[in-house]
C-alpha cells in the first residue's frame, strides 16, 4: 500500500507588528479588554505590496533551506487561502513559476479556516492513488487586506502569515491515520465577504469588500459541533483521545479553543495555538502552530497530532496524523 509522509515544514510572517496597544490608537478598545476576550496580543500586517503569493514563496523558502529540500520535481501545489493575489490566476500558478517548478498541477483551495486540513486530505489522497509523490500544501492569507480597522469587533482578531509542509510518497509510512470532513451551509451569511452576489440563504448581506462575521453565531456553531466531530474522527480510527499527544486547533480565539478542550476532555496544555503573538490567520493558524511546536522542540517525531479547522461555510475538517518530519539541516530563523 502506498504511504504518505509530511517530511518538511517551514513557515513566514510579515516584519510589521500590529500589537493590542496600536489597535487603542484606532478603536475604542483596550489591551486588557482584547487578551481577556481573545488571547491574541499582537499579530503581524503584510506591507501594502507584499500579498498572499509573497508570504507562501517566503514560507517554502523556509522550508527548504530548514530541510535542504528541492521542490523542482513537486508534481501538485494546494494553497489554502480566502484572500488570494487576485480571483484568477491563482496563487498557486504564481507560486509554480517563482519557484520554478517545471511540471505541476497548481490549484487555490477555497475551505477558508479548515482550508490547510482539507489541502492535507487532498494531498493525502492524491498520493495514495498512485497519481502523484511530491505535494506542497501551503496555509497562508493576507486578511489585513479585507479587515476593516474600523470595526473593533473584527479588527482585534486577524493577522497575515504563511506556513507550508512538503507531503510526499513514502512507502513505509503509515501517517495519515484518519480524517472528518463536514459542512453546514445553512451559517453561510455568518462569516463572509461579498462578491458577485451578495445574499446567501435568502438574506441580503452587507455589501462591502471587507470580511463581516457575526462572532456570535460561529462561536456557537464551533462549541456545538467541533467536539462531536473530533469524537466521530476518533471513534472511526479506533484511537483514544490518549493516545493524541497535541491537539492542534484553528487558532481562531482562545476562548473558543478552551471550551473545546473542556468538551472533548484535552488539557490545554497538550494543545498548540499560534494566536498569541500572530492572531487568528485563517488558513495559516494549524501549519503555524504545528511549526512554532517544532521550533520551540514541544513537537518530536512520533507524536501523534490531531489537526482539526473551522470556519466560514460553515465547514470543518479534522485529520488525526503521526509527526514525522526529515532531520531539520539549518536551524529554523525567529518568526
């Protein structure tokens, strides 16, 4: 049977900081106020000509020099992103010719928070078909693009980043252990940012190019589905909550994480977020909580990692996976 092996990682975030104490200069809000509610105090802002293609190269970039890797003869690139370079071409393509690789499959994947678990699934199944060996599955979004820093509600909580993971062949591993997909488009005009149209389920939405989201609604959607699925992911690959050694989240809002791990019965300590110092990055927050655990040496080969996104679709995707990177060659640059 044919294995599938993540062996690289490597991520990048924009110099700039915008830190809690910036944002009461804009908004009516306060530093104490965001971490209590959040548990985000900084994140990082994208420059205004540096754009979501800009971070995913910076993040292969990364991953290669960490792992001494080549990505000449990747035959597939999947990036998870809702704020693309532009509609079309994707960034994927843009991504393909910068990094010059010479035959490969290139597509954008629209899943939005849950974006990087689906690009996994994907990767995962392509390989395991026979049809493709070498895939770079790539998390990144510019959402300080589509924030708007008048509204405090939104403003608090997004930041930019990229991280990235090289998913290849391997005929002796077995590292994918199982996976739980599922949507519920019924919340779709809860978390959005128009376009073409603008209503969705028969309500008129609130036409304007920034992202809205009624916090309210998905934080009520994830507390009530999240946990059941995460015991449905579980319950399928016949393995005990015991047996995983990080649960890895969307590293949406801390006190949406806490629930879930009260929920579910998972110590908040076995459990990696990338908020604090990014905040929440969309796509990005999995692959980047997955690499600052890597960094900071929390994270070894042979654990076992439970990834699960969520978010605007309202869709939700886990995968349950066995850490196995390549011995990294040059030690990881601070983030």
């Amino acid at each position: 049977m044919i294995g599938t092996r993540m062996t690289a990682i490597g991520s990048y975030v924009p110099e700039k900081k915008l830190t809690n104490f910036d944002l009461e200069e804009m908004v009516e809000t306060t530093n104490d106020w965001i971490v209590q509610r959040t548990g985000i105090h900084e994140r990082r802002i994208a420059r205004s000509d540096e754009f979501t293609s800009d971070l995913c190269v910076a993040a292969v970039e990364d991953l290669m020099r960490r792992y001494n890797k080549t990505v000449e003869d990747v035959d597939m690139i999947i990036v998870a992103t809702s704020t693309p370079d532009f509609p079309y071409p994707s960034v994927a393509s843009i991504i393909q010719n910068r990094l010059k690789i010479k035959q490969a499959g290139a597509i954008d994947l629209g899943a939005a928070c849950a974006g990087f678990v689906y690009g996994l699934h994907t990767a995962n199944s392509l390989i395991r078909s026979g049809l493709h060996k070498k895939v770079l599955v790539i998390g990144a979004e510019t959402l300080s693009k589509v924030t708007d820093y008048t509204d405090r509600s939104t403003c608090i909580l997004f930041g930019d980043a990229a991280s990235a993971v090289l998913v290849e062949k391997d005929e002796d591993a077995e590292d994918f252990i199982g996976f739980h997909l599922g949507s519920d488009g019924s919340g779709a005009q809860h978390v959005y940012q128009t376009s073409l149209a603008n209503k969705v389920n028969d309500v008129e939405l609130i036409d304007t190019k920034y992202l809205v989201q009624n916090g309210r609604e998905v934080f009520k959607w994830v507390v009530r589905k999240v946990p059941k699925s995460i015991e449905q992911l579980l319950e399928k690959t016949e393995a005990g909550l015991d047996e995983v050694d990080w649960f890895i989240p969307h590293s949406a809002n801390l006190r949406l994480i806490e629930p879930i791990c009260e929920k579910i019965g998972h110590p908040i300590e076995k459990t990696l977020y990338s908020l604090e110092k990014f905040g929440n990055t969309s796509a990005a927050t999995i692959p980047l909580a997955l690499d600052l655990g890597v960094r900071n040496g929390k994270v070894q080969n042979g654990d076992k990692a439970l990834l699960y996104g969520f978010g605007s679709g309202l869709v939700h995707a886990g995968q349950l996976l066995k850490i196995n990177f390549d011995e990294e060659v040059n030690t990881p640059r601070p983030l």
